[in-house]
C-alpha cells in the first residue's frame, strides 16, 4: 500500500508583530516545500521533518538556529528533537552553541547512538566527532535578537514577564508514502532564559513526539507549562483513542491551561493523513503540503482556521503521488 505523503510545519504561537507576519508565513512555506519536495523524491518522513526543519533554523526570521532570541547571558543556546515513529528511535541536543542545525545534530545523535540525549560540550564536541562542523557561537546571534536582548539589559523590562514573549520556536510532522510518521523541534528557547535553561522542546514526549500506531506533533509555546502535561506525548495518545488530530490538539491546549495556565500550539498529524493545527496564543505560524500537492502557509488567528494566508500559494500543482 501506498500512502499519499503529507508535511506540516510550524513557526512558533505567540503575539507576531504586523509587520513579521509575511516573513514567518512565507519562511514556512518554504520550509514545507523542502519537506515536500524530500517526501515526493520517495524518501522518508524523517529525511523530510530534518529538511523542514533546517530550512527554519536557517532562516533568522524564527527562534531557531541562527536568529535565535538570547538568554541571560547574552548568548544563544539552542534545543532540538527528532523522532521517527516506525521504530520509535529519537535524538535530542540541548544547551549548544557552536552547531548551525541542532536538528541534525539530534539525527546524528538518534542514529550514531548510544545514547538519545546529549547536552552543551559534550554534543558539540559528538557534533565535531561525526563530521559536522562547529561555528562561532557569534554565527548565531542577528542585530534584531542583540537590540531586544539589550533593552532588556537596560531595564525596559522587555519580554521577560510577558505574556507570549517573542518566540518562533519551529516544528514539523510528516507521512511519508510507505506510512512512516516522523516529528522534530527546534528552538533557542525563551528570550532571556537563564544560561543552561531547558524547556519542553528537546524533550521526547513534551517538544515532541511520534508513534506510527497514533500520530506525530510538534509543540510549542510556553516551555515550563508543556512539559509539566507531556503535550506531544499525550496528544499522540489522544489520537490512538479515537480523537482526531484537530480534537486531540485543540483538548490538549484547554488542558494546558486548566491545568497550568500555560499556552501554546500544537501540530498533530495521524497515519492515515488527518492532521490539526491549534494554539491559545494570538497567532501561529503554519504551513502544509497535501499529497495532491496542495500548498498553504499563512499566521492562523483564533477561531479563523487559516487566518492570514501567506504567500502565492495556493498550489504546487497536484497529482504528485498515486496510491
Ligand atoms: N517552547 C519553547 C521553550 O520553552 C519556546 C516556544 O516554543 O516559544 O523553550
């Protein structure tokens, strides 16, 4: 049997200023289209959440990879999981500084072994030992995320106590044609987090999460609050009793604030190619690629499921994939 392969991305739910709407929207379409176009040459669902995903980290629009908001310190340091759901394998970094893409990183680590989780030098260091090269942490910071980073210094109490801080966390789920799911996250975190600070993203179960029996998501949003609920993780389970992505998504948010008072998003996405997106911030960033090569991005608003669509597109000219 053959699937019809599908890719969702996500660039972060927060309170996204006006004039950032179309970088976002525009960055995760391209970001789904790269994921797209690894699905349609054939290859796999984590070959195509790693291409995604890169694409996001590259793009210094969002909170991942290079662009990245600061901590504390002054510094970038950034988390990042990816899992594949046909053998439940997973790879996760967090607190590194001196690796472009985290998410490869992460690969590096759910594939080389033994371990899933690894952290600061000593990933950096499992980085340099597989091959990839290690940058200047200097590389990572952009004149936007110095500029906020230092009114915050100066007192002007930024974004610290603030409700949806900037953000732009990153995430995608995809199906690819033999019925594989895969999901990966990617993040600097929170801006101003204290030097060592881990949130939900790099934790399998929390950032994300992928079980071909029951679905792929990737989470973001308030870090503190997701992991205490195991948003990815629950929701995938949510998903296996019956609920569809959409139900299961938009229940795990009510429940993140009932029972923490935190906020978020979510993208969920189930084997047979139903998926969701929903978030309790004023605004997502979001794209999707269908099989019949169906393409939309755009920043959702509440209660308007596709909000503000970005970009051209609308397609990229169906019928790519046959059963
Ligand atoms: N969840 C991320 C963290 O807490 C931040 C975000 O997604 O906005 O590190």
């Amino acid at each position: 049997m053959t699937f019809h392969p599908l890719i969702v991305v996500h660039g972060g739910a927060w309170k996204i200023p006006e004039e950032e709407h179309t970088p976002h929207g525009e960055g995760c379409r391209r970001a789904a289209l790269a994921g797209w176009e690894v699905l349609r040459a054939g290859r796999s669902a984590v070959d195509a959440v790693e291409a995604a995903v890169r694409a996001l980290e590259d793009d210094p629009t969002f909170d991942a990879g290079r662009g990245s908001c600061l901590n504390a310190a002054g510094e970038v340091e950034l988390d990042a999981i990816i899992m594949d759901g046909r053998t439940l394998s997973l790879g996760a970094v967090a607190a590194v500084r001196r690796v472009r893409n985290p998410v490869t990183l992460a690969r590096r680590v759910m594939e080389k072994g033994p371990h899933n989780f690894l952290v600061g030098s000593g990933a950096e260091e499992f980085a340099r030992y597989h091959g990839m090269p290690l940058i200047s942490p200097e590389e990572l910071i952009v004149a936007r995320e110095r500029a906020r980073w230092e009114a915050w210094r100066a007192g002007n109490g930024l974004y610290t106590e603030n409700l949806f801080a900037p953000s732009g966390t990153v995430g995608a789920v995809a199906l690819d044609r033999e019925g594989h799911l895969a999901a990966a996250t990617s993040t600097g975190g929170k801006p101003n987090k204290w030097p060592g600070r881990v949130g939900d993203s790099p934790l399998v179960g929390c950032g994300a999460y992928a079980d071909d029996r029951s679905a792929a998501a990737s989470a973001t949003g308030d870090g503190e609050a997701l992991m205490r609920i195991l948003a990815t993780g629950t929701v995938c389970a949510q998903v296996a009793r019956g609920h569809s992505p959409q139900e299961a998504a938009e229940e795990m948010l009510r429940l993140l604030a009932e029972r923490t008072g935190g906020y978020g998003g979510l993208i969920v996405l189930d084997p047979r190619g139903r998926f969701g997106i929903a978030h309790t911030t004023p605004h997502m960033a979001w794209a999707y690629v269908l099989g019949d090569g169906t393409l939309r991005a755009g920043i959702r608003v509440p209660n308007c499921p596709e909000g503000i669509l970005c970009g051209r597109g609308a397609t990229t000219g169906g019928g790519l994939v046959s059963r």
